[in-house]
C-alpha cells in the first residue's frame, strides 16, 4: 500500500492513516539509512535503507506504524555520517549539539482559539528576548525565562497598553560558537522549538499555551525568522505555514535579504498573517532630529505619515541590535568590551548623545535633560503613524551599560533588570498613559494612508506641516522644529496640532485657524514628566511658544 511504502511531500515527519512518514532530500549517489532510538539511547532499535532508486528526484521517503513510532528518537545517516532532519519538529540536544530529531506527535486543545489580524495602524508592538524578559531574578516569576514566564507578565503588558509582542527567534538554534550565540541568529532547525525556553519538557506544548494566553489578553504573537542565505525557499516557505497553521501565531519578521516576501505576502494561506520586516529608516531619522541634526525636518516629515502596512514594517526607535532607549541618551560610544572583540563589534554609528557625559553621572542638569530626551523619544515613536514597536524594558529605563550588541552576553547585562521599574516609575506611567493617549485620538493611527489633501471636501487636508509660520513647512537645513496638523472630519476630535521642537532654547509655533467656536486646549508636554489630567486653553489662539527639546499636543474643541 501507498501508505506502507511513503509519499516524497511533505518532507520531515508527517502522520498518514496511521502511519508515520518520514521524507528527506538527498543528494544522489549518497547512502541512506533511517535510524530510530529510543529515548536517551544511543544505539538504534530500527534501521531502514532508503535506496536511491525508490527516491522521487534526490528525495527518499519511507513509513513507519504510528503506534510503533511514539516517543522515538530519529536521525539519517547518510553516506556514513548522522544527519539532523532539517525539518524535525522537535530535536533532541547533547551539551550544545544537535544530535536527533524528536517523534512527539500529539493533540493540543486550542480551546477555538485563533489569530487575533489586529489591523496594522491599531497595534502597539513590544520587541522581546523570550529568555532575557523575564530571566532576571528581579523579574519575580517563577518559572523564569521561559514561555511560561511570559504569561506570568501577562497583565504587566495589558497594563501598559501592549497588543502585539514580538518575540526573537524562538526556534532550535545552537549556541556552541566561539562568542556564545544568545540571540539565535544563524543556522537553525526552523520548524524545532527551542528546548531550553521550556519551564518542562514540552517545549511546544509551552510555546502553545503561551500564544493561546497571549491571545486571550488580546495579544498578538509576532516571531522573528532571520533565516540565512544558506535555508532553501521552500524550507522558509514551509516554515512559516507550518507556524500559522500549528501555533496560530499573528505574524513573522523576516530577513527581507534572503526570505521570498513576495510569495509570503501573495500565499493564500498566509493572506492575513502579518509579515513584517526590519526597515532601520524611521530609527535613524528619529535619532537624528532627537538630538538636535540639522536637515532633518523633510525625513522626519516622510516617517511621520508613513503607513505601517503598506510600508511592511513596524517604526522603532531602539531595537535589540544598537543601544536600549536609556543608553541611546547616556552613551556616544559603543561599550562592547565584555563581547571579547576588542570592542570591534556592534554598530560604530548610533546616532546617538550622551547629553554632555558619558556613561552614568549625578549631574542634576544631565539627568534631567536625559529624561526629557527619554519622553521626547517616546512621543517620536508614538505619535507617528504606522505600527510603533517600543524594546523590551525601555519603559522603565532598562540599560546595557553601553554594549549595543549583547549578542553573546547571556547574562544580567542582557537579561531585562525590573529593579529599573521600581527604581523609574514614572517613566512606565508617562509611557503607559502616552499609549492610551495614542489609543485615544484616531488621527494617531489612521486607518487610510495620510496624503496631505483634503479627501472630505471639508477645507483642510488630513495631514499638514507647519512652523513659525501657519501652512510653511520649516524644511530648511538649519531647522530643528516641525508643527504637524492632523484633520479627520469624520472623527469625534477632528483636529490634532503637534509643535516638535529639538532645538535648545525655545521656538514660535503657528497655530492653524480653527473653524468657528473652535479653541485649541493643550492636552500634552514633554516637559514635565506626566501627561496633564486636565485640558487646558493654549494661551493664544495664533501661536505658541514651545520650550527647548519639548514636544506639545493640542487638540481642538
């Protein structure tokens, strides 16, 4: 019988009326044997010859009785040495090594759960290292570093207004290289989850219950698959059904160099999942007109509008690769000294200023200062259209202590310290009310692209800039302040006027005419450290001056 004999496709392990079906590419001229183990054996209780002439092109193919087949351990070994099936499902790890693949067939109760396909301009994405978030033994839960760990920090993300993590590569990678491999780049079995982020020993069912609580909070999981030049199409392909279809996960960030995005984004079954990719030019513009460089105000104004699913990507201003927000205002020079390349390594350019010292200080004007910039920096990331995305920790503070590349460091200078929070309070407070802000005010995250003309017929186009003067866009080299005037007719708050000012004294801001009965009520600063409980009228209805490195909403009633 067909079912007795195997079929080529899918390759890797697959159940078929009740048997197993085991598929693998190999190249022709080779030997190929199918070894199976039982568990944490080392010699196998079953060999089976794939012979070349039984193969469908370069792929053999065998089946095995399901009952026979539970809980053993598999590998190839082809042309005299062992080989890890590629797409195992699960894999078994000696020290660092990979060394088998795992047979765990087994059913998982979804409880009719299914993706969330939050609409792209409403999410409010959190970049995080499944081990480093709650590793730390600050973090205060109890199975730390882990899947499970996540869930426990569940309400602290519904808390700050969270609806989408997304997690860095959750799949088997190995660590055994000469600097430590902590954030599991490079060669990987894609389809395996990663043992070691397990609390017990079913990695997959923990992964399961993870995106399933996730679910429920309202929470989107989004995994990174930086796949390498060296993993096949198909394989990627393949990879990315098997994770929508097998983990109900949301979406995918994907190394845009080597991943197909095209056939990702036009595959049928794929149609509603988010793929995303890691485009650096919002976090390069938004550092820059931060810290105060001139020429900026034309770019600033692109990121600004820019809409998050036509430009495939969520806007960050930090990411796990470069300096953590807190580091980004404290650091000019990368630190990567404990990384043991000499501090060679990293990025050389971050766009980065410490305020005037480097490292940590008591100067009561550079803390000061450095806060500020903090605050300015959120309101950059959250008041822009498109998806923001905010790194793990830096809603409290969270440092590196200057190394923009943790990569190898699998300890508490990469683990996320919770201290800072008890330490920063208000900064998880400022940020937490700055997400409901944005939450608030649809003009924030509009669900139609942003063209600049008036598509209502109403008088005012949807988006504008402006600057000492009402309707000039201040775009000239030396400039370092933009006012953006938001207009949705249709919205219950229909006008939305943000003054930008990274200069470091203060400037003049027009204030666009309102239509009549209409006032401008400042709902917003920068300056002080929480946002106003209560509105209140701008002092004139014309104009208005903004303090240095400060950022002001108004909204109009």
């Amino acid at each position: 019988m067909m079912e007795k004999k195997g079929v080529p496709l899918p390759l890797g392990v697959s159940e078929r009326d009740g048997y197993l079906n085991f598929s693998v590419a190999v190249e022709s001229g080779k030997t190929c044997v199918l070894k199976l183990y039982e568990k944490g054996k080392k010699e196998p209780v079953t060999e089976l010859v794939l012979p070349e002439e039984d193969a469908v092109g370069e792929v053999r193919f065998t089946a095995f009785p399901k009952e026979q087949a539970q809980g053993l351990e598999y590998c190839y070994e082809i042309d005299g040495k062992d080989f890890v099936d590629p797409y195992a499902k699960s894999v078994i790890e000696e020290g660092d090594t990979h060394i088998r693949g795992r047979i765990c067939p087994k059913d998982y109760d979804w409880e009719e759960d299914r993706p969330l396909q939050i609409p792209y301009q409403e999410v409010i994405a959190y970049s995080l290292h499944v081990r480093g978030f709650t590793k730390d033994k600050s973090a205060k839960v109890k199975k730390k570093g882990t899947f499970c760990g996540i869930i426990e920090k569940i309400p602290y993300l519904t808390e700050l207004g969270i609806n989408q993590i997304q997690c860095m590569p959750v799949y088997s990678f190995e660590e055994s290289k000469q600097y430590k491999n902590y954030w599991g780049y490079g060669e990987a079995f894609c389809f395996a989850v990663k043992n070691r982020y397990a609390a017990g020993a079913d990695p997959e069912s923990e992964l399961k219950d993870m995106v399933k609580a996730c679910h429920r909070a309202g929470i989107e999981v989004v995994l990174s698959l930086p796949f390498t030049s060296n993993t096949p199409k198909p394989l990627m392909m393949e990879c990315v059904r098997y994770y929508v279809m097998e983990y109900h996960i949301d979406g995918f960030i994907v190394n845009p160099y080597v991943a197909p995005i095209d056939s990702m984004q036009s595959d049928p079954l794929l149609k509603k999942t988010k793929i995303l990719q890691n485009k650096d030019a919002f976090q390069y513009v938004m550092r820059r007109f931060l810290k105060g460089d001139e020429g900026m105000v034309e770019s600033v104004m692109q990121c600004l509008r820019a809409s998050a699913k036509e430009n495939g990507s969520c806007n960050y201003i930090t990411n796990h690769t470069g300096f953590t927000m807190a580091d980004l205002v404290s650091y000019d020079e990368k630190h990567n000294e404990d990384n043991g390349e000499n501090n060679e390594d990293g990025p050389d350019y971050n766009c980065s200023w410490n305020c005037g010292v480097e490292g940590p200080t008591r100067k009561k004007a550079v803390v000061a200062l450095r806060k500020r910039q903090v605050r300015n920096a959120f309101f950059l990331l959250l008041s822009a259209q498109g998806a923001p995305c905010i790194l793990a920790g830096d809603e409290f503070g969270n440092s590196q202590k200057g190394n923009n590349n943790v990569y190898c460091q699998d300890n508490e200078l990469a683990w996320l310290n919770w201290k800072q929070l008890e330490k920063d309070p208000e900064l998880f407070e400022y940020v937490k009310r700055l997400i409901a802000l944005r939450k608030k005010y649809s003009c924030l995250h509009s669900e139609k692209p942003l063209l600049g003309v008036d598509q209502t017929s109403c008088g005012v186009p949807d988006v504008s800039f402006h600057g000492a003067s009402a309707w000039q866009a201040p775009t000239g080299m030396p400039s370092r302040q933009l006012g953006v005037y938001y207009h949705q007719a249709e919205a219950e708050i229909s006008d939305c006027f943000i003054a930008y000012n990274m200069y470091s004294d203060a400037h003049l801001f027009a204030l666009p005419t309102l239509s009549k009965g209409k006032k401008w009520y400042c709902v917003f600063s920068t300056e002080q450290a929480v946002l106003d409980e209560a509105e209140r009228p701008a002092a004139d209805q014309k104009e208005t001056m903004v303090e240095g490195r400060t950022i002001v909403m108004y909204v109009g009633r």
